[in-house]
C-alpha cells in the first residue's frame, strides 16, 4: 500500500514535466502577413516588418525555453508557410497537445496604441474584445466559420476555467520579468473569441506581444534579449500552471 502511495505521488511530481505537450502557434505565416509594419535602419532607410515574422521568433524562443524545461513542445510553423486555422486545430488533435499557445503581435491605426495582454477564449464579448478578434480572424474560411459556430459552445464551457488560470499565470510571469523591466504598458488578462483557439478544444491563450504599430515599442520587441526574457516568461508561467494545476487535480493526470 505504501509503495503504490509512493509511486502515485512519484507519478504525481513528475508527469507534469514529462508528460505535459504544449503546441506553440506562432501567428500567420506564408501569404498571411498578419500585420505590418516598418522599422528605422538609418537616414532615409526603413525595413519592412511583419507580425509573422516576429511570431515566429517568438514561437522559437518559447519552444527552446519550454525544451529546456523537459516539457514536450511543438511548432505549428517552423518556418514561413500558410497554416490554415483547421490544420492548427488538427496538429493539437495529433499531438494530444494539452495546452495551446498562440502567438501574435497587436497593431492599431494609430500609432500611440502601446502594451502587452494576453487572452484566453470565452464567448464575452465587447468592443475592444471584437476589434482584436476582428484582426487575428480575418484569414477565417466560410467552412472554418460554420465548424466553429457549432463548436463554441461545447468547447468554451469545458475549457475557460483552465484557459483563464492559464492565461493569468503566463501574464503575470510577462508583466514581472519584462513587462517591468521594458516599461511594458500592462493591458491585462482578457476574454476573447478566437476561432484558432476554439478549434483546438483544450486550454488555450493568445499572446499579443506588444503593437509593431508602435515604432519605440516594436524597436523593443525586435531586440533578441527582449525575446528571450519574454519567451523564459512564457515557460515559466506555463510550468507554473502545470504545478498548480496537477496539484488541484491530480485525476487530470
Ligand atoms: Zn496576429
């Protein structure tokens, strides 16, 4: 009796490292740009710059991070090609992900909008909610639409608790190691309707890294330290999730 004890909790302690799969979705790709932008090179030289791009490096970094954490991470892309949200949803389908993470970088037209948030998927709705949405959901197919008009519901109930804590966990890791350190403006923790988040059926959240509409923000985001500080956030709230998570429920394992 006392060695199945032992050997639930040895279970317990290190299934969550071991047997947790997070898929990292870094935003857009191939003809999808997402948004745009561009950044000073020197006197009359700019350098266009696109959110898949910065997604992607983003995407990288978290991975290596979460690697190096011994949890079992994937990439959606691992380079520059076109990922319809359906094929998103079918790789955490494949991979049994137990988390999703999605990537992306936030743009206004107008160029004040500064700041990070993160969001996890709930059927709340209000304007700034839908402004967002309105851009990460653009590239939406009708098919895709009509497959997540009839999922939302089912999919939202069983999953927003853990999305939510989930999300508060990885923004409050951002906010205290480069939120901070950045002079990051905080946007917090949001609900939102995000079809690639609905489509994956498991607890999920959406990054927007900061506005590449911004051009003292997007110099921030582009530099290599900013990023790597930012994606040991990411893993850093997520393996705090996992800890939380596994201790509250350890049947979930
Ligand atoms: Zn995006």
């Amino acid at each position: 009796m006392k060695k199945l004890l032992l050997l639930s909790l040895f279970t317990i302690i290190l299934k969550p490292v071991l047997g947790f799969t997070i898929l990292i979705d870094p935003g857009h790709g191939g003809e999808d740009n997402g948004a745009e932008s561009k950044i000073f090179i020197k006197k009359g030289k700019w350098k266009p710059v696109k959110e898949k791009d910065i997604a992607l490096s983003l995407a990288k970094k978290i991975h290596y991070e979460l690697g190096k954490r011994k949890f079992n991470s994937y990439l959606t892309r691992s380079v520059d090609r076109t990922v319809t949200l359906a094929e998103r949803a079918d790789l955490a389908e494949k991979i049994k992900a137990d988390i999703f993470i999605s990537v992306h970088v936030n743009s206004s037209r107008k160029n004040q909008p500064r700041g990070f948030e993160t969001y996890y998927l709930n059927n709340h709705k209000d304007s700034v909610v839908k402004k967002v949405e309105d851009i990460e959901n653009k590239n939406l197919r009708g098919e895709e639409l009509i497959i997540n008009n009839i999922l939302m519901d089912l999919v939202i109930d069983r999953t927003v608790k853990s999305s939510k804590s989930l999300a508060v966990n990885v923004h409050s890791e951002i906010l205290g190691l480069v939120g901070k350190r950045y002079r990051l403006k905080d946007r917090g923790v949001k609900p939102g309707l995000f079809y690639v988040l609905a489509l994956t059926k498991r607890p999920a959240i959406l990054l927007e890294v900061g506005f590449l509409s911004n051009s003292r923000e997007l110099r921030k985001i582009m530099g290599t330290t900013f990023q790597k500080r930012y994606a040991r956030a990411v893993a850093i709230g997520i393996e705090k999730y996992i800890k939380k998570r596994t201790k509250i429920e350890p049947s979930l394992l």
